[in-house]
C-alpha cells in the first residue's frame, strides 16, 4: 500500500505555551489534520489545546480515544481501528499530526500508534517535546541531578514491589503517574526519609498549576492526572 502523507509525532511540551520547539511549530503549521487523544474518562486533550494556536484553520481535528493500558496487547481492536483511521489519511495524501504532551517518545501513547504505523511503511517523523519532568525541575527551580547522581524515573501505577525495589536504590527521584496511588506513594517515601525533599507539581505550565511541598498533608486528596513528584534522597554529611 502506498501512504503518500507523512505521519508527525509532535512533543508539544508538557503545558507552557512557550514550551514548544521550533520544529513542533514548524510541524503543526504543515499538517492537515490532527489526532489528538484522549482517555475514556475526559472529553478534553491538553495537547490539542496546546497545539492549537499553530494549527492552519482548516485542518480537521480527529479526537482518537485510547485507553489506560496496562498491556497494549490486550487493547489491540481499540489501537488497530485508531491506527486503520490514521492510514485512510494518509492514503488521501494528508500530513497527519499525532500530539502528545511532553515528549512523544516517553511514557506516551504514541509509542504504540508509533509502532504499528512503522509496520505499515509509513512514512513517520517523530519531534521531541520538553518532558514534563524536566519543565517541573526548572519550574521550581529544583536541580534534578547533578554530579554522579543516578536518576530513577518510576511510573507509579507499576507494581508496588516494583516500586518499592527502585526507591530502596534510587537517589534523584522522578514519580510519574502519582494520580493512582498517592497515599501508598507518599507511605513509601515516608518510609525510606525521601518525603522532606519532596515536591509534587500537578498541571505543570497549565493555568491551574499546583505545587505542593507538604506531600503528607495533602496525603488523601484526588490529585490531577497530570501530577509528578521529584524527590531525592538527603545527602548525608
Ligand atoms: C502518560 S505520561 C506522559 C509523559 C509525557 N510524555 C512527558 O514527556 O512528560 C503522563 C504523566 O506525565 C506527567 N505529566 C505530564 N504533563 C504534566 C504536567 N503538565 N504537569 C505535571 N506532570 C505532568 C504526569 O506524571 C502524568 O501522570
């Protein structure tokens, strides 16, 4: 099959409307439509709305939902007609923009769309984003790691052993995916003295923008999908 569109992963950083690239920019000037994405719980894509003011005004906006997955093979029908969509576009010639908050290449749902359009021949051009981790450290002005610090990213919707296993070995922290599991990841932290030097930042670069330094007070609030805690374990000496 011949797909004479172009298919563009586009970072579009993790919320700051600043916070994207020239080359993002660049991308969502020349596509013609837009996936963005969406979960099952929310109407809405902070991608979309971050990369709306770049969009040409007649691209055709395609709301594609994915589920939260734990393992992408037992969600192949949802991902093969979102991917059977992608195709039909780029059939038709069009350059088909995917955007995904942060970077595209990092714990995103265009990693699986990525893959099975890569099976396909298609021609794909994946444009890095600002992770929202990366945006937090400077948000707060909080070096995230420096020297010969090692740095753990931990998902926390893994499997607490999992979870418990990297802290018990981790230095620089980065939490992701906090939402879930707050109360357990706030106990964890606790336990091992990483709690003091945390800070949980919810919507980073977003108008709502939450940062909050007293985790265990705010130990039983619903936070926002979109919440990421840095920590670090203290220096001794
Ligand atoms: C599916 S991952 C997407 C990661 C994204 N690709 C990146 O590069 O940052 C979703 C998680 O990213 C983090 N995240 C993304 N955007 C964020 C933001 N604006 N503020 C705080 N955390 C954010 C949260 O931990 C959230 O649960």
């Amino acid at each position: 099959m011949n797909y004479s569109g172009t298919f563009y992963g586009i970072g579009v950083g993790p919320g700051d409307p600043e916070l994207l690239t020239v080359k993002a920019i660049n991308a969502l000037r020349k596509i013609d439509t837009l996936i963005a994405p969406k979960t099952e719980k929310k109407s809405d894509s902070v991608a979309l709305s971050i990369a709306q003011p770049y969009l040409k005004p007649s691209v055709e906006i395609i709301y594609q939902t994915f589920p939260m997955i734990k393992d992408f093979a037992e969600e192949t029908e949802v991902f093969e007609a979102n991917k059977e969509e992608i195709l039909k576009h780029l059939r038709d010639e069009q350059n088909v923009g995917f955007a995904t908050i942060g970077d595209p290449m990092f714990y995103s749902t265009y990693i699986y769309i990525f893959q099975l359009l890569e099976s396909c021949g298609v021609k794909i051009v994946t444009i890095p984003g600002v992770p929202a981790f990366l945006a937090i450290a400077s948000q707060i002005g909080r070096p995230l790691a420096y020297g010969n610090d090692i740095l753990t990213i931990i998902p926390a919707t893994a499997e607490p052993n999992a979870i418990n296993t990297a802290l018990d070995h981790a230095d620089a922290t980065v939490l992701m995916k906090v939402y879930k599991n707050f109360p357990e990841v706030v106990d964890a932290l606790q336990a091992r003295g990483m709690l003091d030097e945390a800070a949980l930042v919810s919507r980073c670069g977003l108008d709502d923008e939450k940062i909050i330094t007293d985790i265990a007070a705010h130990k039983q609030e619903q936070l926002n999908y979109l919440s990421t805690i840095l920590t670090r374990r203290k220096h001794r000496g």
